[in-house]
C-alpha cells in the first residue's frame, strides 16, 4: 500500500481527533459520580462544562503529529524538543509526576536519552504516557506493520525508556494501523482479528501478557474486564493497554459506544477513553464521530 504524505497524515489527524475527543470526554467525568453511578448498559450523562477540555494525551499527541507533518518520520530528539515546548506552554495539562521530571528537563534542552533513562533508578519509565499518544503513529505508517513498530517506539523512547512503556506504544499504534486496514475491507472487522494482529507485534512482557488475557475474556461487560484487565488506576502501561485495547475491539464500528462503554469501567478514564477513541476514529472514519460531542470539545492547537 504506496499512500501519499498527504493522506496519510489525513489518517493521523483522525486519529487526533478521535483521541482528543475521547480524552476530553473521559476527562469530565473526573468532575463527579456519573461514571461510576451509571448502568453498563446506557451512556452516562456527561458532567456538565461549557467545554470538555482535552489533556496532556492530547497535547503530546499533538506534538506527535506535528512531527509526522514536518518529517514523514519520528525523530525522537525533534519529538522530544516539540514535547518539552508544548509543555513549556501549559504544564498544567494533567501530566503525571514523572512526566513533568522529563518534560521539564525536555524543555531546557537536556540530552532525551538521559532524561528518559533516569527516572525509578535508571529502569525509565512504564507508564501509559507512550501509549496514550500513539493511535497517529499507527494511522500514519499503516500498511507496513514493521514500520508501525519501529516509529511507534522511537515516538515513546523521549519519555519511556523502559521496554514496558514502548510496548503500550506499540501496541495502542498497531490497533490503529488494523483499524485502518478494517476500514479500508482488508480485515474481518472483529476483536479477534485486532487482538491477534496486536499480540502478534508487541513485545514480550506484561503488556503483551495482559493482551493475552483480553482476548480470554468474553464480553461479559467493561467492568468484569477491568477487574481482569486493570482500567489504568495504576498508570501504567501493562495496567491500561490490555483493557483500552480490548474495550476497542468490542466497538469496532460505534466511536460513542466503544468510549462511554470505556469510561464506565473508571480507572485512567481521560487516557483509556483516548486509547479507546483514537482507535476506533480509524475504523469507522470521520463521519462516525458523534458531531455534538466534537462541538464541544476544545478546539486543538493545530
Ligand atoms: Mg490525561
């Protein structure tokens, strides 16, 4: 599949979009009970804002494409420099207490190899951070699964150096590189045939084990597989991408079914759901994302 940098970054900006969107409607539902009072069964009513407000998974997210724009490739000392400036910006988006360590020394120009590799005593960071900002990368190289993996662990290295935290990328950019293939008629569109393809290129670790287990679990409901799965409470990457990616693959071709359904199993709500979105935007293409929801959400910076 030769495809233009055109429209390949036309993937990547759905994939944005559906990422941003499922962060900033995963997010509200920090302001209140309603995701935890709400049945499996119909959507929660969304705690009210003017504007659902997008965080940190879309503003790296944003960097990420803004690289993919300018080089067609990841460089990871060019992303790491976009990340340390979009922080600079607004440090207030919600990043975790490692990531403004990293982001911190990103923007005043440490080396990103030596800024990614010192946090919990040299062994780098695993959490979800990698993989909450992937789906773009996925859109963009899909066709050329190897390649997927290749840019999708550059893309995590500046901030992950743990092999843990790549995996989530790899795996979350995967998804979305299926997903497109989904779209276009050249896979069953199932959770079987996402999960499969998934394990298939992450690498060995818990990650991957816990993709393993997803695909043992039948849909008896988000909140069962969380119990299983883990929902993101732990903020890492073997805690989160198991469960996102599953929940994913159960709504292959309903955006606001795969992310409220996403939501109700609480966790990391703003990045499972953005795991979840990204994902999914590319199955079932611009038009299946709900347009009320995109009104209200903050636009982005690009
Ligand atoms: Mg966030």
């Amino acid at each position: 599949m030769v495809l233009d940098h055109d429209l390949r970054m036309a993937r990547a900006r759905l994939a944005l979009d559906g990422l941003s969107l499922g962060d900033a409607y995963g997010e509200r539902f920090f302001a209140g009970p309603a995701a935890a009072m709400a049945s499996e069964d119909q959507p929660p009513l969304v705690p009210a804002a003017r504007v659902w407000r997008w965080t940190d998974d879309t503003a790296m997210a944003v960097s990420i494409v803004e690289e993919l724009a300018a080089r067609g490739a990841i460089d990871p000392g060019s992303l790491a420099a976009r990340f340390g400036a979009r922080y600079l910006i607004e440090p207030d988006r919600g990043y975790g207490g490692t990531a403004h360590e990293i982001l911190h020394q990103l923007a005043h120009g440490r080396p990103w190899a030596a800024a990614a590799s010192e946090p919990f005593d040299g062994a780098g960071s695993m959490g979800n951070g990698g993989a909450m900002r992937a789906a773009p990368v996925g859109a963009y190289f899909a066709g050329d699964l190897d390649r997927v993996v290749a840019e999708a662990r550059a893309s995590a290295a500046p901030t992950h150096a743990n092999p843990e935290g790549q995996a989530g990328a790899i795996a979350v950019a995967v998804a979305a590189a299926v997903a497109v293939e989904m779209a276009a008629g050249l896979r069953p569109r199932t959770s079987a045939e996402l999960l499969a393809a998934v394990i298939a290129a992450t690498p060995p670790g818990a990650t991957r084990d816990g993709l393993v287990r997803a695909t043992e679990l039948a849909d008896r409901g988000p909140r069962a597989a969380a119990y299983v799965l883990g929902c993101g409470r732990k903020v890492i990457s073997s805690d989160t991408v198991p469960f996102a990616l599953w929940s994913a693959s159960h709504h292959l071709d309903d955006y606001p079914t795969a992310v409220w359904r996403t939501v109700v199993a609480l966790g990391d709500m703003d990045t499972t759901a953005a795991i979840v979105g990204g994902v999914v935007a590319l199955a079932v293409g611009r038009d299946g994302l709900p347009a009320d929801w995109l009104a209200r959400r903050e636009p982005l910076p690009v």
